[in-house]
C-alpha cells in the first residue's frame, strides 16, 4: 500500500489499536451480538405463530408471505428512515428493521418445512388421538426442524451484516467503528470491524449448527439437514 | 408540523424534483455529475450506478457461470462465494473501498455494489447449465454436434429461466444496495435521507424512505415482467432463483 494519512504509517492491520482500544471494540462487538441474538429471538416468536397460520388457513398464506416479501424488498437504509421519525434514533429502530428483514426466510422456511412433513407421519399421530397443539409440537416441528434451521442460518448471518447499517440511525454495533474509521481515515478501525463481523457471522452459524445437532440426535448421521436448505 | 405532513411538503414541492441549479452540474475538471438537491438527478443518478454495478458483475458472471455449468465444475466454489457475500457487511466494503486507494465517491459505490451483484448471476448461471437434463445432453451430442453447439443451441436455451432469475435477483438487490452511497460521499437517493438524518429533518427523511422504497419495488416489478417474458411458456412454473 503506498497509501499513507498525511505521512503517518497508515496500516491495515494493527495489534497496537487493539491494545489502545480494545475496550471500544469489544464494547461495540457486544452490542452487535446482543443485537443479533435478540433480533433472531424476535423474528423466530413472531414468525412461528405466522408460519402455523399460513399453514392452518392456506387463504392466509399469499398475503402473508407476500407482505414478508414487499418488507424484505425495501432497503434498510430506506426501512430505518421509515422507522427513525416515529421510533428515534438508536436501538428499537435497528431492532424493528432486523426483525423485519429475517421475518421472511424464518417463515417461508417454516412454511416449507410444515408442508413437507409425511402425511402418513401426520395421520398416524392423529390416528393416535393427538391433539392438534400437540401434533404440532411433537410431531410436525421435529420433522420441520432442519428447514427451519436452514432459514435460521441465513437469517442469522444476513443479520449481522445488517446490523452496520444501523450507523444511519447511530447504533450500528461494529458499524460504528467502520464508519468513524473512515471519518478520520483509520486504516486498522475499519478493517479490524470487518474482520469481526465476518468471525461473528461464522460463530453465529456454527453455534446454530452445533446447536441444531444437539436437537436433533436422529438426523447426525444421516445428510438430511444439508439438503433442505431452501432458496434463500 | 406533523413528520408526515413535512414529508408530503417536500414531495409537493416542485423544487424538490428539479433542484436548485437543474439537473445536471460540472465538476472542477469540467465532467458532467448529477446535482444532488434534486429528486429526479438522483433518481438518474442512481439508475446509472446500478446499471453500472449490475453490467460489470454480469460481464463477469455470465460467462464465468456459464463455462463452469457446461463443466459441470466448480459449483462448490460458487457455493462459498454466495455464502461468503452474504456474511459481508456491504458498509465495510464501502468503507474499505472509500478509505483505500479507489477512494470516496460513486466509483468506491459501483465496484462495491458490483461485488455483491455477482454471486446470485453467478450460481443461477452455474445451476441453470449444470441443471440440463443428461439426456438431452447426451442426445445432441449423439446428434453430431459440437460442444459449442451443445452448449450454446441446447444448454443455453434451457437455462434462460434460470439466467433470468439471477439478473432479476441481482438487480433488485443492486438498485437496494446503492442508497448506502450516500454514507461514502456517493450520490444516489440514498442523499436524501442521509441528509435529513443530519440536519434532523425528518420529514425528509421519511420521504426518502418512500422514494427509495418505491423505486426499489418498482424495478423489482418490472425485472419479474422482463424475467416472464425471458421464460419460455412451458418452464414458467420451473423456473425458481437457485441463489
């Protein structure tokens, strides 16, 4: 790099701003990963009670998904500026909008999911005197369970990169850091922000996948999990 | 003096649309740029940088897709490029890109937005070659044609739906990609709200918002109509996007 601020080295990675700062990112990391878990928390107890209704009354299913889908088309720089008048600046505005995005590939997986359980499965249980509470919550969830883990996945890594958007609105977890890097055109801020978001994404995806494994003891032998990833 | 009220003020408002000073200005060297007080230079201005991003990833990805799906090769590192993307904080890349060498502006935007338009064209193309059934495959060559001729009178024509999906799929996300411009010094609508957040007019944000909003469903609904009419009528209902 033969770039440099104004003759001070200028480099992209750096252990001295970690020592000098680390307090600052780690602050910012945690709030970017309290932001995301309870963001997913959110959209998953909201799209559940959404994916069962669609399911019940299939009438519901169009409007639905089709509201998730217009939502989910709309930027979230365009979201947030829609939000920030009414909610203000800072954290419930960030949340509403992640809540927003993940909403659509929560409940178009769960939907998938649900649908794809066997029919014979659903009609043994029922033949057994299931209720349907608790056919749902025995029966058809378990079999849904790897789409809905396939949805959380992306659900859960789109959202960490969403949550830097949030700078527009001041509180954009690691975003933060990126952005003020490039005000005072600080090499090692934005790049070590990058580099955390990505390895926060990764960790994300694998605890939800370590996660989902201990749920679903009868399928870690098999392949099943991988192959129902749905369209993103 | 209601938020939405100011909102519909600024939206009436005549000068709002055309500016202060027209729609187009100069740059000290003279070039041609988009104004940035008003609403429909950039709208321009934000066709073009989408259309820019969209025409750069597509040169690559097409024939890059297209020659790995006639392989049949390398679709696991099409697999990690979109899984990788998706992870990627497009504000990093922004400001990585305005803070190096590329520098601020809508350049560091375009190749940024380019970035990210590249792996849905890139798996639908891949999908839609490697997805031709083997035997018709097996039946053109069979036939006496060349590889090229198989890959591009047989292949090519059946992976159309898919290629669609994928330009379809890329534009939306680029034209919802470049208001975030605004936060590296670029143009786009994205000014709108960036300014009104500043200089705490809210009502100008919100208005953005609904700009950016309109005209992101508006080129998403007109991508699905290009995309139907790419498709031919009897793969319609197969055709879905791979990425």
């Amino acid at each position: 790099m033969t770039l440099y601020g104004r003759g001070v080295d200028n480099p992209w990675l750096s252990l001295d701003y970690l020592r000098r700062s680390g307090d600052e990112v780690w602050e910012h990391l945690v709030i970017h990963a309290s932001l995301t878990v309870q963001a997913l928390a959110i959209a998953i107890a909201v799209a559940f009670p959404l994916a069962v209704l669609a399911r019940r009354v299939p009438r519901l299913a169009g409007p639905i998904l089709g509201t998730a889908g217009v939502l989910y088309t709309v930027p979230s720089l365009a979201l947030f500026a829609l939000l920030a008048p009414y909610t203000g600046i800072g954290r419930t505005t960030v949340l509403i909008g992640l809540v927003i995005y993940a909403l659509l590939v929560l409940v178009r997986n769960m939907i998938v999911g649900l649908e794809g359980v066997d029919p014979d499965v659903v009609d043994a249980a029922r033949g057994q005197g299931y209720s349907r509470t608790r056919l749902l919550l025995t029966v058809e969830l378990p079999n849904a369970l790897p789409s809905i883990v396939a949805g959380l996945r992306i659900a859960a890594v789109t959202t960490v990169a969403l949550v830097t958007v949030g700078v527009v609105v001041g509180y954009g977890g690691l975003g933060q850091l990126m952005f003020r890097g490039l005000q005072s055109n600080y090499h090692a801020q934005i790049m070590t922000a990058t580099l955390l978001c990505l390895a926060l994404a990764l960790v994300m995806d694998l605890a939800i996948v370590l996660l989902a494994r201990w749920a679903m003891p009868w399928a870690r032998s098999g392949r099943r999990a991988r192959g129902r990833r749905a369209a993103a | 003096m209601s938020t939405v009220s100011d909102a519909w003020d600024y939206l009436t408002t005549a000068e709002s649309w055309t500016g202060a000073n027209g729609i187009f200005g100069t740059n000290f060297d003279g070039s041609l740029r988009f104004q940035r007080d008003s609403i429909i230079a950039l709208t321009l201005e934000h066709l073009w940088m989408s259309f820019a991003a969209v025409t750069i990833a597509a040169a690559i990805a097409l024939p890059l897709g297209l020659w790995l799906g006639h392989l049949g090769r390398g679709g696991g590192v099409a697999t990690v490029i979109s899984n990788v993307s998706r992870a990627m904080p497009t504000l990093a890349l922004l400001t990585l890109f305005a803070a190096s060498a590329i520098g601020f502006g809508n350049r560091a935007v375009i190749i940024a937005a380019a970035i990210f338009a590249f792996p849905p064209i890139l798996t639908n193309a891949y999908t839609g070659m490697s997805g031709v059934d083997r035997d018709v495959r097996e039946a053109a060559f069979g036939q006496g044609m060349t590889r090229w001729q198989v890959a591009l009178r047989v292949e090519l024509p059946l992976a159309v739906p898919l290629l669609a999906a994928g330009m379809r799929t890329s534009t939306t996300q680029t034209v919802a990609t470049v208001p975030l411009a605004a936060l590296v010094a670029g143009g786009g609508l994205g000014v709108i709200i960036n300014t009104g957040l500043a200089t705490q007019r809210y009502g100008q944000v919100l208005a953005g918002g609904l700009l950016v909003a309109a005209l992101c469903l508006g080129i998403d609904a007109l991508m699905a109509r290009l995309e139907r009419r790419a498709t031919p009528a009897p793969l319609r209902n197969r055709a879905t996007a791979a990425a």
